[in-house]
C-alpha cells in the first residue's frame, strides 16, 4: 500500500466522521436536554428507543437504512426526486456512522445537562434572559466538558464503524472505503500488509480521540 493511498483513506475516515458527528450533534443537544429536564410518559421508551442502535448487530442497522433509504423505501423517492442515489454513496457512509454515534452522544449530553444545577437556568430567568439564551448562555458553557467528551466519544465511534457502512454504503475504494472497510476487503484479499497499515492508522487516530477527550474530561476538574 502507497503512502498517498493510505493518507487517502485516512483523510476520508475522517471526514466521514467528522460531517457525522456534526449532523449527531444539534438533535442529541436537544434530546439530552429533554430528557436531563423532563419527566414524560413515554421517557423510558425514548430512551430505549435511542439506545438500539448500540444494542443492534451494526449488520441489522445498515439492513434497516437500507430498507429505509432504498429506492424502494419510503424515503427512496425523496432522494430519486432530488436526484440523489443514497445508497451505496459517501452520504451512506456518514448516515450510518451518524445513526451509530448518536446514541453515546445523546447518553453524554443527557449526563452532562442533568449535572447543571436547575437553579442556574432560574437565576438566568428572572435577569431576563428567553429559554434559548439562557441555554447558550448559561447551561451550555456550564455542561461544556461533558458535551464535548461525549462529541468526542461519538467521533471516535464514527471512525471504527463497520458493520453498518458495508450494508448500506459498500466498501468502493476511494468513494466509502474507510479504515475500518479497508482493513476487512485487505484481509479478503490476502494483503496482510496493506491491513496492518491501515490497523496503524486506526489505531493512532482512535488513540488521539481518546487522548483528547480524557484530557478534556478531566481538565479543571476538582482535585
């Protein structure tokens, strides 16, 4: 394997995850503050809901944004109308690194909320500051380390997704072909080096995510 492939294949790895984690991140701030501050009937089943993804085989993830986005599906011809072919593009790949990741960064953003003493918010109220100023302004920076390990977290999930990205966007060398899928279509192949080289890579820039994050976590944390 060239260098120039591998910084191909790294390079897309990230983007993929990066665009994911960024399309995770407004609704899982939304439903982590739903559920840090509501109690509703049908919380748990939220919840739960939320959860599958992490529970399901990744297989039958990708099998079900196959279903949902084929154009036999029921937003297949959504996209057909758009001129979009989902499936099987690098959109896929970031729609199921997304629907994977979702999950951690939701439970982060819901942990991290839950922690901001309500009393801030009221406080923040009665100065005068609407609903949503008083969230940026005030419970956001206030939740920032949690939101931020949990964005992390997501991040890093992104990168090793496998499962669910070969069913819905395929393993197409330079279009889908992250790490993860490069390794898996290597070892097919018999290129024993070529997947050591991409584990390398894996491996360093899952260890980088991590490394952020922790640090993050614990920064100006009480000692």
């Amino acid at each position: 394997m060239s260098a120039a492939e591998l910084a191909a294949i790294s390079a897309l790895t990230l983007r993929i995850g990066a665009v994911a984690t960024a399309l995770c991140l407004p609704p899982a701030l939304a439903l982590g503050y739903l559920l840090a501050r509501r109690d509703f009937r049908g919380k748990a089943l939220l919840q739960a809901w939320i959860a599958l993804p992490m529970v399901l085989p990744p297989v039958a993830v990708g099998l079900g944004l196959l279903l949902l986005l084929g154009r036999r599906g029921p937003l297949g011809a959504f996209w057909q109308a758009l001129g979009v072919d989902l499936v099987f593009s690098w959109g896929a790949a970031v729609l199921a690194a997304a629907v994977v990741g979702f999950p951690l960064l939701v439970r982060a953003c819901e942990q991290a909320f839950a922690a901001v003493d309500p009393r801030f918010e009221r406080m923040a109220r009665s100065l005068g500051l609407g609903p949503v100023r008083s969230f940026v302004r005030v419970t956001l920076p206030l939740a920032r380390r949690g939101v931020w390990y949990g964005t992390l977290l997501a991040f890093s999930r992104a990168l090793g997704e496998f499962g669910a990205t070969t069913v819905v966007a395929g393993i197409l060398p330079g279009r889908t072909e992250t790490l993860a899928l490069g390794i898996y279509s290597r070892i097919q192949l018999g290129d024993d080096a070529g997947a050591l080289a991409l584990c390398a890579a894996s491996f360093a820039l899952a260890l980088a995510a991590m490394i952020v994050a922790e640090t993050w976590l614990h920064r100006g944390a009480p000692r």
